[in-house]
C-alpha cells in the first residue's frame, strides 16, 4: 500500500498541472498551455515507472515505447516552453519541430526494432536487462536504447547551457518592467528552471543506475518519488505564475517618419507634460519608495500606457525602467546615511522603497561599485 502511494505522488502532481494548465486556465498564455502539455508527457513517464515498479509485467513492455518516447521528449518540450517564455510568442510546428525531430526518429527506430523482435524475449529484458541477448533485432533494440539515454543526458546538458542563455533575455526584458533588482531579473523563473535541471540531473541518475536498480528497494522509490513530487510541483507552480516577456513588455510600435510639423509639435508638447510628471512623482510625491512599483503602476498614474512610458525613459533618460527607479532608491539611501549614519541595513532597505536587506546592497553594488559598508565611509568623509 505505502508502495503504491509513493509511485503515485509524481502521477497526481503531474495530472493536477496538466489539468489546471491545459482545461481550466483558458486564459493561459502559449507558454503556460506547452507548459501544460509538457505536464501530460512527464505525467506518461510516471505512470510507466507505477506499471514498471509495481509491477505488471503483462502491460509494462506495450507500454515501453511510449515511456521511451516521452523520456526524450520533455527536455526539447521544456526548452520550447522557455523559449515561448522569452523569445517566441507563440509555438509553431515550422519554428519548434527542428528539437523534436531526433527524439521522434531514434522512438520510431526503437518501436521498428521491439515489432520484428522476438515479443517474449523483449518482455523479458525490459525487467532483466542483463538477459543474454542473442537475436539480432533485440540487440538492435538495445542499442537504440543505449542511444536514446545517450541522447537524454546530453539533452539536459545542453538545456543547463541554453537555459541561462533564455534567462539573461528574460531579465533584459523583466527590468522594463519591474522597479526592484530582485524582481527584475525575475527570482521565480530562475527558481523555475533550477527546478526542472534538478528534476533532469536527478533523472540522469537514475538513468545510469538502472530501473532494475531500484525494484526492490522501498526506501529508494520514497526519496526518488519526494524527489520528482517536489520538483514537478515546483515546475508547475512557478510556470504558473511566471509571466512570459510578451506580457510584461509587449512590441513597441514605430512613429511615423512623415508626420508633419502640428504633430511633431504636439507630440514634443505631450512629451513634456510627461516629463513634468514623472519628474513631479518621483522627486517630490517620492512614488520609488513603494517597493513593488512596477512601470503599469506609472503608466496607471500618468495616463500613458506601459509601452509607451518605457520607451519614453528608455529615449529620455538612456535607462531601463529598473535602474531609473533604483537611481532614486539609491539618493535616498545616501540622504538617510547622512541623516543617521548608525541606521542599519534593513531600516535603510524599508525606508529606501527596497523589498529586502539583500536587495538593498545587490543594488548599492550594482550601481556603485561599493558596498554598503563602503558607501557609508565614502559619504562620511566627505
């Protein structure tokens, strides 16, 4: 019973996702619906492992193709899914299928081999597979299998190695929108692929040590389903939450090359009302000091909308909307170290509109090359 529990932990955080992500959230962006397919073919591993370990050994070699088939495909699906998260606002067969076609190719010649193959003497190398092999067609099978985990270590490497290459596009884009460091380079995103490498170096080791490995070993079954439950749970709730570059900073539209004199007048005239009242709330209404200030936050109060604001300070003040705000954090942190020179780093942090003390000096360092420590002897002498 305790068995069948643990074998079913990964089945029922994978439907949950799969489920929320591709039926109930019909509001969802592209990249949360792949996410959600991703969900379905992570939840047919699972359900294999259930029927590998259980065991029903009837079922589990008619089930085998299709494990393999879904082993190799969810890391190019989990890179497509990133890269409708930061690159690609939307998935297309033309675009995406190039990462998926070697997974379909090396399943199709696995699923050749298993139908010309002796089907009792494949049934039982799928549980034994130090069964002495002497057809040539399951020893074909076994080496399409021996190239498939091949193919599967190698496919997490390469997604530790794209990932971050994602990841720094997604922060370029995130400080368009977000006011603080800590959001900006968007921690939930980071949490979220950190996650689904574990889930992937994890798999690789369970890869190496066989499935035989673990068949009577409960204890070993426990950790590896707390394991892949946590991270997969992890995995959904983060792409759930995280939103993708296209909503947070949608294409800015061109102006008009041939607009005449009137509009280029009213235009520059619109531009300095802007202007005033950007100046006007953060020099003197001080509207940095709200930690979670975002540019629609802004947009909201100078009647403008996102785009058109961000690419107004992007123009004006040669900055991203993060590091305009955090240029103002910062005068005020130096304002209240000559005020009080004792004050400590979390009190600066609450006072200066940042989220956290870690915040605080990440952004002291980024922008002044000291630390916080240093910063206040520099102010002080002076």
């Amino acid at each position: 019973m305790f068995k069948t529990v643990l074998l079913l932990n990964p089945i029922y955080v994978t439907l949950f996702w799969a489920v929320l992500l591709n039926i109930i959230d019909r509001k969802a962006t592209p990249a949360r619906k792949f996410l959600g397919k991703f969900m379905i073919f992570a939840g047919i591993i699972y359900i294999s492992h259930f029927i590998f370990y259980y065991p029903l050994k009837e079922i589990y070699p008619y089930m085998d193709p299709l494990y393999q088939f879904s082993s190799l495909i969810v890391y190019p699906m989990y890179y497509i899914y990133l890269r409708l998260l930061t690159v690609d606002d939307k998935f297309s067969w033309h675009k995406h299928s190039k990462f998926l076609l070697l997974p379909v190719f090396l399943v199709l010649l696995y699923s050749a081999g298993v139908l010309f193959c002796d089907f009792d003497a494949y049934k039982t190398w799928t549980f034994e597979k130090d069964f002495v092999i002497e057809s040539s067609e399951l020893k074909f099978v076994k080496f399409v299998f021996t190239m498939i985990r091949f193919l599967f270590i190698v496919q997490v490497i390469l997604l530790m190695i794209e990932s971050s290459k994602l990841l720094k596009h997604y922060a370029l884009k995130a400080e368009q929108y977000y006011s603080d460091f800590e959001d900006g380079k968007n921690r939930n995103v980071k949490i979220l692929n950190i996650s689904m490498i574990l889930t992937g170096i994890f798999s690789i080791m369970l890869a190496s040590l066989g499935r035989d490995f673990f068949k009577n070993e409960l204890i070993l079954i426990g950790i590896a389903s707390i394991i892949f439950s946590s991270l997969l749970f992890v995995v959904g709730y983060m792409g759930y939450k995280q939103k993708s570059v296209f909503q947070l900073a949608p294409v800015i539209p061109e102006v008009p090359k041939n607009s005449t004199n009137e509009e280029q007048v009213e235009i520059e005239i619109s531009n300095n009302l802007l202007l005033n009242k950007i100046i006007h709330l953060f020099e003197e209404q001080k509207i940095y000091l709200n930690e979670s200030l975002t540019i629609v936050d802004l947009a909201n109060i100078t009647g403008t909308n996102r785009t058109y604001i961000s690419n107004f300070i992007n123009q004006h003040y040669q900055q991203n909307f993060c590091t305009f705000v955090n240029n103002f954090r910062v005068e005020e942190v130096k304002r209240n170290i000559l005020k009080d020179p004792l004050t400590t780093n979390q009190i600066l942090a609450e006072k200066c509109g940042f989220s956290s003390a870690d915040s605080l000096k990440r952004v002291i360092k980024n922008m002044t090359g000291m630390s916080v420590t240093e910063l206040k002897n520099s102010l002080l002498k002076k």
